[in-house]
C-alpha cells in the first residue's frame, strides 16, 4: 500500500552517539593493508589483500555499518598440476608441453591427450580454491565395442554403428521434463562403455493441494505443474498471509528430489494496537489487517524515533516501529576548544558557549558562538577549526627562500594569502604559474611537484612522443620497436609514474626458428629462417608419410620452437 499520501515531517531523527564496531574480522590467507584503528565507528572502512597466489572472492573493502562489518573477502586457494600427474594420465597442456603449472581460483586451463588417446571429458578445466580435475583419456587402440548401452526415458543423439572403435562415443539425450544425471556421452574403452547417464523423473505438483495450505504460483494457468529433478520451484503465501513457522516470511522454494514435496502452511497476518508512549495514533482499532495504516503524534519535546510519521501492518509487525523519543543531545566533544556549561546530557533547545583555543576560530553564522540542541544534534556543529593554511611540506619541491626567512611571519597564513614554489630538477607543477592561494578549505590549489618521465632514447625503438609535450606523473605513451625487434609489453603502452615508466618500455628481438633435420623428410621451402608464427612446409619420401596420412604436412615457428613437431612415418605402420 501506498504511504506517500500522507503527511511526513521533515528531519525527524533522534540524536545518539555512533556505535562502535569491534576490530574487523581476519581472513585466511591474506590481511588487513589500509591503517587500523583502535576504535572503528559508523562508516569506517578497512581493505583487504590475500597473500600472493591467491584469489580474492567478494570486495576488497568492508564497512562498519552499525555495530557489524559487512561480509568480509575470502582467499581462494591455487591450485597446481604437476609433470608427473600430467604423465599419469597421459596429458599434455593445450601448448603440447608437459611442465608443473599454477592455476589461480576461478581460472581455467586447456588440455590435451597424448598421440593414441581420446578425451572423454572437457578439455579445459577450471581451478576451484585449490581443486581442478584433471581430464580422462582412452586409448585409441584397445578392442572394439558392440551395441551401446541403453537409457530409460533417453534416447542415442548420434549415429548408431555395427562396431564402435575404443576411444569412440555414443551421446544421450533425455525425455522431455526428464533430467539427465552424470555425463551425456558414454565412451568405448578397451571393448566396454563407461558409465552411461540416467534420466531422471520429475515432479508433479499441484496447485489444488496448495489451496488448501492458501499457496499459489506465479503462473496458475495450469492446474498441475511438472518440474525437473534437481530444479527449484518459487511458492508464495497469498496476499494477507505468511508462513505459519515464520511470520516474517512469504516465500517458500522448493526442489524436485527423490522425497515427496512439502508444502508449508499460511496463515492471516494480524497487528494488534501498537502502545506509543509520549505520543498518540488514530484510527483505533482492536485488530489491524496486513496493510492497515496508522498516524503517529508525539506528545512536545519528543519525536517519532524512524523519522515517518505513518506505520504500516506488516508480516513483520508494525513498521516502522511506532516510538517517540526524547529529544536530547549528548555532551559535545570540541578538539582545540571549550564549551558552557558543563553537564551530562542536554534536552531540546539547550544552548551552548563555544570557546576556542588560540589560533582556532568557530565556523558560525552567530555572533555569540552558541550551539543549540536539536532534533538533528548539535546546530551548528560545535567544533574549533585550525586557521588555514599551516606551512606546506612539498614533496620534491620547496618554497621560494624568503618565505623561508620569515616562516613565522607567514604561517599559519590567513585566508586570501598566496605563496610560490619550486620543483626540484626532474619535477613540475600541474600549476603553470606555481602560485596556491589560502582558502577556508586550505592551499588551493594543492602545491604538487610530479616526476617527469624522459622521451629522450629507447633502445632498437622509438616513442610516439609530440616534440613539445612534457610527460609527468599520470601520462601515458605509445613507443613501436625497429624491425627485427618486438616489444616486451605486448601492448607497447607505457605510463609515467614516481618511479618513472611502468612498465619500463623495451624492444627485445623477436624469435625466429631455423630448419632442423626430419628423419624419412624434408623442409619443402627454399627460405633459412622463420620468424616467430610463421608457417613452415615439409614433404616426406616415398612411403612415408605425416601423422595426418598426407605426403605434405605444416608446422609452426613457436617460442618453444616447431609445433606440430614435423615428423614423417612409414605409410605401413599400424598405429
């Protein structure tokens, strides 16, 4: 139902002092990086880092909302495959190597079988914290398999053959409504089929039964519903009601498994007449129904605790809660300062002195330097600010002398006051001029002195750098190498930071590949050298032939060097 119909008043809150947190949670591999604190209030927040290797799942920063922090990160662990367990199950990686690897949480990497074998499952896996499976192979040359399995409620997908060779497949695919369970492919290994998959019933639910428990569905068009082993279905209570074993909820899931469905129980949602002490509400009523709504007046001196002054009948009671509070305010705490009178608690329209410390003043727009309670705290806030602007530390940079020489004279500065800087060899300003200007807020703008980053040389390359730009702190360039070179970021971008490019530009030469002996064959081009990716032909002698059963076969200059390896066998061999 609608609130916004009635009236609201405006800045209803109830002074309190912010809670506290306690200190933010640790995590498992890895920590706390930004500054800690003793003390932790509303809105505080800390970042998180996992220890090298590891995944970070969920956000990096956390806040103190309320008395709780909000979920901190996990670490997800690494995980990592060895050569011998690449051997075991005669595995190579997707490059056509054999070498340990690292594999960060939620990464995926690409296998392959060895010369002879079939995959049997995906051949890229996904490392989960710490867990990756590695991929099947069968061998190609085991016996032959008969008529494949058969599937209740599931059917064969591929082309049915008198004699399944080993390493070959058969695929299923279920009934309508039928859920499959385990792999959709069974394998001929060696003369026999792995496991084939099962087809699983569904579940018939009716909306007749859900009646009665006053349930229904998003769509009751039909009066029964079938759904798939495994899947879950949304129910909900109807409106004016809630779960019977838990008034504060309305929805109830439900998932199709081997045991029979169950379905909870609604009940009316009811409110009974709130009691608000120092104040009043209306309508009155003996019961109030989900929906209902009332107003809420507090009684002078006191407000209404959540701000609005509506309260709905909710599964959840009353909301918000209807509750006046006194208006009151706690003893102010003023850094580099003083107020009166002195007492423990303060209730609406109490008034203060503010007294502030030499070299502070009181942001206020009354003569009197008074602070009154409010329904909103302290207005205004009684707090003593320092006198811009203090004497600024210049990274990399200094103040011209005489400001030096009458430092005292200067600072702390006054409000429109200006002073000039310089930036030590190897630095500028953004600030042509290097003139800040004291304001209310401090130096504006902020005196800065950033790196400048050379352009001057690069090495068997060039910068793509305009002859009048000056690079600093924050800039970002383009640099392309000579022939023959390549550069080591494959994006050729470079940005100017305090501890100059990063990442550092560079030209390296690039890989070429040089015509090596083939047993039973030989290179068919005429060129001495490949660059890297380039393809390259070969031919083999009268009754050889490449693994693919062609005369001619191509390979590839990679950085680990020819692949496919070009290799020539003899036609008659029986792999």
């Amino acid at each position: 139902m609608n609130l916004d119909h009635f009236p609201t008043p405006n800045n209803v809150y109830e002074s309190v002092a912010a809670p506290a947190c306690e200190q933010p949670p640790d995590i498992d591999f890895g920590g706390i990086v930004s500054d800690e604190k003793l003390e932790y209030t509303e809105g505080d927040k800390v970042q998180y880092k996992c220890n090298p290797g590891y995944s970070l799942m969920g956000t990096e920063w956390i806040t103190c909302n309320g008395k709780t922090w909000t979920p901190a990160p996990n670490c997800l662990s690494p995980c990592s495959i060895t050569k011998q367990q690449l051997e075991a199950k005669n595995l190579f990686l997707s490059s056509g190597q054999r070498r340990a690897q690292l594999i960060l949480s939620d990464h995926t990497l690409g296998f392959m079988c060895s010369e002879g074998y079939s995959l049997t499952t995906p051949s890229v896996r996904k490392c989960v914290n710490g867990h990756i499976d590695l991929p099947s192979c069968i061998s190609e040359r085991g016996k032959n398999c008969s008529h494949p399995p058969t599937v209740e409620n599931g059917d064969i997908t591929t082309f049915l053959e008198k004699r399944y060779t080993s390493g070959s497949f058969v695929e299923f695919k279920c009934q309508k409504l039928y859920a499959l369970e385990g792999q959709n492919r069974s394998f001929c290994d060696n003369g026999n089929w792995t496991n084939a998959p099962v087809c699983l019933e569904p579940c018939t639910i009716s909306v007749e039964e859900m009646e009665n428990q006053r349930l229904e569905l998003n769509d009751t068009a039909k009066e029964k519903v079938y759904l798939k082993r495994g899947d879950f279905l949304e129910l909900r209570c109807k409106s004016g009601y809630a779960l019977a074993t838990n008034l504060s909820q309305s929805t109830f899931m439900v998932q199709c498994s081997e045991s029979p469905i169950v379905y909870p129980e609604c009940e009316e949602i009811v409110c009974n007449p709130p009691g608000v002490v120092n104040g009043r509400f209306k309508p009155q009523r003996h019961v109030y129904k989900d929906g209902d709504l009332i107003e809420i007046t507090c009684n002078h001196g006191f407000l209404i605790l959540n701000g609005r002054n509506i309260a709905e009948c909710t599964k959840n009671g009353w909301v918000p809660p209807p509750r006046c509070s006194e208006i009151t305010c706690d003893p102010p705490s003023v850094t580099n300062g003083n107020y009166m009178p002195q007492e423990k608690f303060f209730r609406d329209q109490d008034v203060i002195t503010i007294t502030c410390n030499p070299g502070f003043y009181f942001i206020t727009n009354n003569r009197r330097n008074t602070a009154q309670c409010a329904q909103n705290g302290w207005l205004p806030s009684p707090r003593c600010t320092l006198r811009p602007c203090d004497y600024p530390n210049i990274e990399n940079g200094e103040l011209q002398s005489h400001y030096e020489y009458y430092r005292e004279q200067y600072f702390p500065s006054q409000i429109g006051q200006s002073i000039r800087y310089t930036c030590h060899h190897g630095y500028l300003s953004k600030n042509w001029d290097r003139n800040v200007r004291c304001t209310k807020d401090g130096w504006d703008p902020m005196p800065q002195c950033l790196r400048v980053c050379s352009t001057d040389h690069l090495e068997n390359g060039q910068f793509s750098a305009s002859y009048w730009k000056t690079y600093i702190e924050g800039d970002g360039i383009d640099y392309s190498c000579d022939h023959g070179y390549m550069p080591e970021n494959p994006e050729a971008k470079a940005k100017c930071t305090r501890n100059n490019w990063i990442p550092p530009p560079k030209c390296i030469a690039e890989k070429t590949c040089t015509k090596v002996t083939i047993q039973n064959g030989f290179f068919s081009d005429q060129k001495t050298g490949y660059n890297l990716n380039e393809k390259a032909k070969y031919r083999c002698y009268t009754d050889y032939m490449t693994p693919e059963r062609t005369e001619d076969g191509t390979t590839r200059c990679r950085k680990q060097g020819w692949y496919p390896p070009p290799k020539c066998i003899s036609e008659y061999f029986n792999d």
